[in-house]
C-alpha cells in the first residue's frame, strides 16, 4: 500500500508546489467549497494513480490544491463510499495521500439525514462522535507501524479544541451550529423508520452513508479531525414524505453560503504557515 500512496503522492506533487497542511473532503452537494480555492490546480482522480471515481451526483470527483483564507489545503471536490463498491482502502485511500502531502488536520463533510428532531432540513451540526453502523473497519488487516498503531485510540476522534474552535467562530458569525453524534450506515437505501428508532434511541443525532471510514483512518495516520454534516433532509418516518438525493442536493445548495462561511471562518482560526 505504501508504494501505491507515494505514486498518487508524487503525480500530485508534481503538479502543485502546494504543501498543504488542511485537507477537506466536501459530501454531497458541498462541493462548492473547492470553488473558492485560490491558485487552485485541480487533478480529476481518474488521472491520479490508484484514486478510485467519484460515480454520485453531486461528487465532482476532482481533486483541487491551493489556498483558502491564507491556508495551505488540498480538497476533494466528492468522496468515496462503501456502497458505490469500492473497498475500504480504497474509500480511504485519499486520506492516505493527504497524509503524504503533509496534511496534519482534516475537515471532513457530509450530507446527513436529522435524527434528532430537534433539527430541521438545513441546520449545520458539528460531530461530536460517531457510531459505526457499517459493522465495518477499514484498518481490518495486517497493521504497518509506519502508518499508524495496531489499536488506535478514539476517545476523541473529533478533535476537542477544534470542537471549541468550530463553535467560537459560528458564534461570532451567528450561525446556530448544531452538535451531534454521527451514525453511521452502509447505504445505499435510505435508512427505514424503525431504523432511525433504533439510531436515536442508541444515541445518534444525524444519519449518513460516510465520513467513519475516513476519521478511522485519519485518526491512525494522526491527523486531526474536524467534523461537519449538513442536515440535508429530516430522516426517514419523522416527516409525512419520502427521502430523495434530489432533496439531499437542494439543501446542500440552500445552505451553501452558510456551510462556506462558516468553513473559511474556520480556516481562518486555524494556525497558519
Ligand atoms: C445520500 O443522499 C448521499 O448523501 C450522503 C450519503 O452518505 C449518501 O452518499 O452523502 P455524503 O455523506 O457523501 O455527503
Ligand atoms: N440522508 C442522507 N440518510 C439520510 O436520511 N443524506 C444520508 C442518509
């Protein structure tokens, strides 16, 4: 596996003299964050050795280096997920180059679906912990040392002072940021009514079909995690209506100018060069 990181690691260094320190993967319909990238050289990951490609609407699937509020980053404009039939290393794979690179702290997004109702469609929430309901782990396999240890701990994966820093900055700006537990599922069918029954009752806030896979693997390669989910829609059996990725886009869309501000207000906080 190693090999394989340092080619993708190496065709992408050849293209941007950027180091960057932050790495960003943007969920659905979230990607116009890359747009704003200054400088920006962007890689679509079919040219990138190893990458998988993105195959969801609203993951561009492209790869974009430059600079954000004065900040060194690389962003995936669209991820990876189980469900799509890609395996764990390889829906992870990404994480790996950007450890590569030089990445130390990485804002993961997505699009997830309320749990708690005391969200509506619309509301960003700040992930405090995560359930795994995939009932899977992407470090399943022989450990290399180098990587990262055998038994990562995960008391915090989601990184306690930039828990405190994403909340500081939404209070400043005014945005009502929610906090939560993130669960977890396979996908790709929506969750069912009892399902998210038994998610809440179990402690989860918002419902999705990534992210885990990624801060597993970021945590083992010691990279610190940030975690946002835009409630993209309210999940399935708490309104009177279906759930639909048409509905999941919309909302991406609806809050995009939040979602950005609240982002580059964060990049702004974090150390620099
Ligand atoms: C379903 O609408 C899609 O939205 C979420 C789910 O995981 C699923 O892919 O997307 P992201 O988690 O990639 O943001
Ligand atoms: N919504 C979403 N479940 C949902 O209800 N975006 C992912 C999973």
């Amino acid at each position: 596996m190693k090999e394989k990181i340092e080619q993708a690691a190496a065709m992408i260094r050849k293209q941007s003299s950027i180091h960057p320190r932050i790495g960003l993967i943007l969920g659905s319909g979230l990607g116009v964050l890359a747009d704003e990238i200054e400088e920006a050289v962007v890689i679509p990951y079919a040219k990138i050795p190893h990458f998988p490609v993105s195959t969801v609407e609203g993951h561009a699937g492209r790869l974009v280096l430059g600079r954000l509020e004065g900040q060194a980053v690389v962003a995936m404009q669209g991820r990876f997920h189980l469900y799509e039939g890609y395996s764990l290393e390889e829906v992870t794979f990404p994480i790996r180059v950007m450890k590569r690179l030089g990445v130390e702290t990485v804002l993961i997004t997505n699009a997830a679906g309320g749990i708690n109702e005391s969200f509506q469609a619309g509301d960003l929430m700040l992930i405090r912990d995560h359930i795994n309901f995939m009932f899977r782990n992407p470090l399943v396999g022989p450990n290399d040392p180098e990587l990262g240890d055998r038994f990562p701990d995960m008391t915090e994966a989601y990184d306690a002072d930039l828990r405190r820093l994403a909340k500081k900055v939404a209070e400043k700006l005014g945005i009502d940021l929610k906090e939560g537990v993130y669960a977890a599922m396979l996908g790709p069918s929506y969750e069912t009514p009892a399902e998210i029954r038994m998610l809440r009752t179990v402690g989860g806030d918002a419902v999705g079909m990534s992210t885990v896979p990624e801060v597993i693997v970021a945590r083992h390669a010691g990279i610190r995690v940030l975690g946002l989910s835009c409630i993209a829609n309210m999940a399935a059996g708490i309104l009177p209506q279906p759930l639909s990725h048409e509905e999941v886009m919309e909302t991406a869309e609806r809050v995009k100018e939040t979602f950005l501000r609240l982002v580059k207000g964060i990049l702004r906080e974090l150390p620099g060069e």
